[in-house]
C-alpha cells in the first residue's frame, strides 16, 4: 500500500533538512539511517527505490541535490548533499517601484494554473523583507488565467528548449491525430491559450491551441535541443487563429446549472433563472473563435438551449445531425447515459474540495517556502497567516502539525 501523501511530505521534508545541515556528503546508508521513514523500508531494495524517486522528484522542485564522492580515498561510494548557499536565496534588495511590480505580477497570476507558483516566489523575496513585497489592491487588478491542464507541462517545455509530442483534435476533425512539436512560446488569445512552435511532422511553423489537445503532453528528448529563430515574435498568432477557427463571433446561450464550464470560464452571465427543478443560465460571449462557441455548445447536448444569433444556432444543429448521421439514434442512445454519468463525475470532481489528498511534492513545495516566511513573523496570528499563505486555518493548522514532527533526527532537540 503506497504511504498517505502526508507521509511522503514528512519524508521528503526529513531528508531536505537533513541534507541541508550535513557538513560533508552523506552515503546512502548514513541517509537511510537518519531518516526516520528510510528505516520502516521493508527491504533494502524498498528503500533504494523509495529514495531514487525522493531525489528525481526534489531534484523536480528546483532542490539542488548534489551527488558526490563520499570520500576523497574511495570514488566507489557515493554521498549526497544540499548545499546551503546554493539552497537559500541570497539577499536581494528592490527598490520600491520594483516591488510593487513584483506584487503586481503575483496577482496577475493568482488565480491561474501558476497561482501557487507565482505566491510561493513571493513568498520567498518577501521572506526577510516583512511587508515590503506584496502591493496593495486596487480597483482594477490584472487578472490571467490558465485552466487548460496541459499548460504547466508545455511551459516547461518551453523554457527548457525540449520537443513535446501529445494528440491534437483540430477544428474540422473528429479524431485526434499525433504531433511533435518544438515548443517557442505561449500566447493567451481571447481567452485561450496558444503554443506557437515547430512541427516536426510538417517541418513547417504551426500554432495549436491548448484546449484542443487530448490526453496528456509528453516531454520528450534532451533539454536545449534546438534554439527559437530570432524573428519568432513575428509569427501573427492571431491570423493563424482566425484562418483555423473562422472570424470571431458573439452568441449568447442558455445552460443548465452545474454544465458549460468551458462557456462559463469566458462568458459573461446575462441571467439566471429557475424552470421546474432546474436553474438555467444565459451566457453571453464576445468576440470567441466560432469552431469553439460551436463544438461548445454541441458537446453539451440537452444542458444547451435558446442559441443565438439564429445562423449560430444552425451550425450547431448541422453538428449534432452530422454526429446521428455517422453513429446512429440507436447507438448514441445506447452511449448516451455513460455520457451523461461522465459529465455529472467531471462536474463532481472538477474541483479538488476539502479532504482531497493534495500531492506530497506540491505540499512539500509550500512547505519549503513558508518556513523561512513564517521564521521572519514570530508570533503572527494564526488567521493573519493563513490568510497571506493563501492557505485555510485548518489546512494551515494541518501543515504546522506536520512541520512540528520534522527535522533531521527523532530526538525533540532535532524537529523544527
């Protein structure tokens, strides 16, 4: 049985202490036993696993786990360490025009995938500077979001100059088809997301457009192998969007209550009103690439209603015919409720609620980052805290619960 995620942070969290207070590299088995949760391994082949997974997925976070020969008189044993000055970000003064730029481009950020990225870094600068960093809301604050799932895996290929290969559904397609691309960079477009790049398959530039990419991205090959043409700026994102997905269109459309997540992310709500046992809601959406509005709406079935404008509603009745025209009425009506049992499990589970188990590297990532936050404001309130961590009071609770076993040892003078 795989150790509860809290385990595995606490574990994660031991060994980044231990290492970091080490003067001198330690061997595997110093590491195996100072680390408590190393020594309930059932075997020693457990443990080898358990622990080259613990440093890829440090290594992952941006920790600098060195490995090194253990001794200067015997190369075959290795020993591993975290260097402090390479660990701790080194004192950094902005002026304050800078910092409120900095704070600025956190709450851009602060609702989009790289919201927790974005205030852990934060975070960080703001560590020994209490107060200086975060700027102060104002009436109108940028805001830029990124729902699309793919787009912290296509980011990171971007900055490290490494060719992705995932299935792409085009707009005029049915099936997905495969792609490489070399990834340059991402643009937000009416509100979607757009990664420009090299086609491997077409050898030609192409944009793709994130939303439409099915199933996951797969990194793939060696970092920095190949280098972005100096005139990238110049390819027109834009008119490859309009030449794939039509002009822009503006449409407004009634969903029922819980459906049209996709619509909602980018409309703006007209009304909400009841009918019967449901609640509905009219959208209205401006300037949104027609192939999007009109494969939207279709996919939503009966949750779709009172379409306009009325040639807008056509296309989107001329998809659903295309669709019983290729399956059949009797085979679409057989698929239907496993259909509709999907779409009611991803409006259940689109959100990770409370008590959901938070990945052990994403919370150990937080972790890292408040202790030094938390060491510079002695004394604060709990509600204070939680509140500028971003986190609950009882999720804060929960991580000083956790942090108070932590350290690099089991006696009380060794936990934090």
């Amino acid at each position: 049985m795989a150790p509860a995620p809290s385990a595995k942070t606490e574990r994660l969290m031991n060994l980044v202490m231990t290492l970091l207070r080490t003067r001198r590299p330690l061997t595997r088995h110093e590491i195996r036993r100072t680390v408590e949760q190393y020594q309930l391994a059932a075997s020693d082949e457990a443990f080898e696993r358990m622990f080259e997974r613990d440093k890829d997925e440090l290594r992952e976070l941006g920790v600098p786990l060195d490995t090194v020969e253990a001794d200067a008189y015997f190369d075959d044993e290795l020993g591993y360490r975290i260097r402090p000055d390479e660990y701790v970000v080194p004192e950094i003064s902005f002026e304050p025009d800078e910092l409120v730029v900095l704070g600025l481009a956190a709450r851009t950020w602060s609702h989009g995938t790289l919201g927790g990225a974005a205030a852990q870094a934060l975070r960080k600068l703001e560590a020994t500077a209490p107060d200086s960093v975060d700027a102060a809301p104002g009436l109108v604050e940028p805001v830029l979001g990124a729902s699309e799932p793919t787009f912290p895996e296509i980011l990171r290929a971007v900055q490290e100059l490494r060719e992705i290969r995932f299935d792409y559904r085009g707009p005029r397609a049915s099936d997905p088809m495969p792609r490489r691309l070399q990834p340059w960079r991402l643009s937000q477009l009416r509100g979607h997301w757009y990664v420009t790049g090299f086609d491997l398959d077409r050898q030609q530039e192409r944009v793709f457009r994130l939303s439409r990419i099915v199933g996951e991205v797969r990194r793939h090959g060696r970092a920095g192998a190949y280098v972005v043409p100096a005139d990238v700026g110049s390819v027109d994102v834009a008119a490859a969007v309009v030449a794939a997905d039509g002009e822009p269109v503006t449409a407004e459309v009634e969903v029922r209550s819980g459906s049209g997540i996709r619509l909602r992310r980018t409309a703006q709500v007209v009304a909400e009103f009841p009918d019967g046992t449901d609640t509905w809601t009219r959208l209205r959406l401006e300037d949104q690439p027609a192939e999007w509005v009109v494969s939207s709406i279709a996919a939503l079935l009966g949750h779709a209603r009172a379409v306009e404008p009325e040639s807008l509603r056509a296309e989107v009745v001329a998809r659903l015919d295309a669709l019983i025209a290729a399956h059949g009425e009797d085979e679409i009506a057989r698929l239907a409720p496993a259909a509709e049992a999907a779409l009611g499990a991803g409006r259940a589970t689109g959100r990770r609620g409370h008590g959901s188990a938070e990945p052990a590297t994403e919370r150990l990532s937080r972790l890292l980052s408040m202790v030094p936050w938390l060491v510079h404001r002695q004394g604060i309130d709990l509600g204070e805290a939680a509140e500028r961590l971003g986190v609950g009071e009882e999720q804060l609770r929960a991580d000083l619960d956790l942090l108070f076993m932590c350290g690099y040892g089991s006696m009380p003078d060794e936990l934090i």
